[in-house]
C-alpha cells in the first residue's frame, strides 16, 4: 500500500516556465487536496476535489490550475511560475474517517 | 473566512510531563477541528480529530477540548516520550473535512 505519492522531490524553475506537480493515492479516497506550506504560515489550501471530475477552489488558488479525470490522480499545474510560489507542496486525500499527506515537492522559482 | 490562531509558537517540556497546545478559531459555523503532527522532512499525520458535538476526545495519551462559546480548543499530550517532539497543527473548518484552515504550528520539544 503506497498511499499518497508526490513527483518531483524537489524542483527548481525559472520565473515564467510552467510544470505539473503529480500526485496519486491507492486507497480509492474520493477526497483529494493541494496545500502549499510556508514558513511561519501553517498550510494553505490551494485547489480540492470530492471525486472524479470535481474540483474547487481553496484558500490561495490564483496561479494554479487542477483537474481530476481519475479518482487516484490528482495533478497540480503551475501556469507561469513566479518567485511567489517558492514553496513545499503538499498532497492529501482523505475519507471520513482517515486522511494521509504525500511527503511533499520542494518548489524553488528563481 | 475562517482565521486560527495557535499558541505557543514553541514549547519545551521534560519527558514526562504534559503539554498542551491552545488554538482559538474565528466563525463560530466552524464543525470540525482536527491536529497534526509533522515530523522534520515529512507531511503532515492526522493524529486526533473532534467534531463540534463533542466537547472531549481521547486517544491513548493524546486528548482534545472543545469549547464552542469561547471558540478555542486544546490538544493535550500527557507522558510526553522524545517520539512526540515535532511540530503540531491545530485546524478549523465549517464545511467537514473539506476546507479546512490550519494554524500556524507549535513545535514542541520534548527534553529526555
């Protein structure tokens, strides 16, 4: 059981080029989110999705884009990377009763 | 929208002795209150989580206050072990698990 999985670890991109964060779980949770995390600030929801084909926005969504076409799949998309959006990455996805977290993407923009 | 708040930002404690953390939310809408624990380097784990018809919880060393006419809620960890030294993560949210807003963490120390 893999649960929640991230690619890349870590990633370095230039201001302005674009790059999806994926994320995947094998515990058929319906539930999935994108938070960013920064110093000082807790996480911050992004972007969230209650099943395949569903998604809306969080708490921070500008500069970021999401779709669901399956429900183990769960990618982020930066559109125009901007040093602003230097950050940690976090999936999640969660039931009722149980909620796990990927190991998170380190994203530099420079 | 919702706003947390989280004190304190660091803790200290010998091992064995109890730690409590306090956070104090805003919309008093607000139905689920779940914590986390985030070890160096790793996501954030779901360790307890209470819902706003409960007024306690507990699991093993670790319980959750609830205190909806005030608007705060603690986490209490008693016996504390080095194990527990990590940052922990108190949320809020008004729509079940769904949007949930975190508070900005208490990294506790637990001194052997």
């Amino acid at each position: 059981n893999a649960g929640v999985t991230q690619t890349p670890k870590f990633q370095v991109l230039k201001t302005g080029q674009s790059m999806t964060l994926q994320c995947a779980q094998d515990m058929n949770h319906e539930y999935m989110s994108w938070y960013r995390q920064d110093p000082g600030m807790g996480l911050r929801l992004i972007h969230y999705s209650v099943g395949a084909g569903i998604t809306d926005q969080g708490e921070v969504p500008n500069g970021y884009n999401v779709s669901r076409s399956t429900t183990e799949d769960f990618p982020l998309r930066l559109l125009s990377a901007a040093p602003s959006q230097t950050s940690v990455y976090f999936c999640a996805s969660r039931s009722v009763d149980e909620q796990y977290f990927g190991p998170g993407t380190r994203l530099t923009v420079t | 929208g919702e706003n947390v708040e989280q004190h304190p930002s660091t803790l200290s404690v010998q091992e064995g002795d109890s730690a409590v953390i306090k956070c104090t939310y805003s919309d008093s809408a607000s139905n689920y209150f779940p914590w986390y624990k985030q070890e160096l380097g790793k996501g954030p784990q779901l360790i307890i989580d209470i819902r706003s018809n409960v007024g306690e919880k507990k699991d093993q060393r670790i319980a959750v206050t609830l205190n909806k006419t005030a608007k705060h809620f603690s986490l209490h960890i008693t016996e504390t072990q080095p194990e527990d030294s990590a940052v922990y993560f108190c949320a809020a949210s008004t729509g079940g698990y769904q949007k949930v807003t975190f508070g900005t963490g208490t990294k506790l120390q637990v001194i052997p």
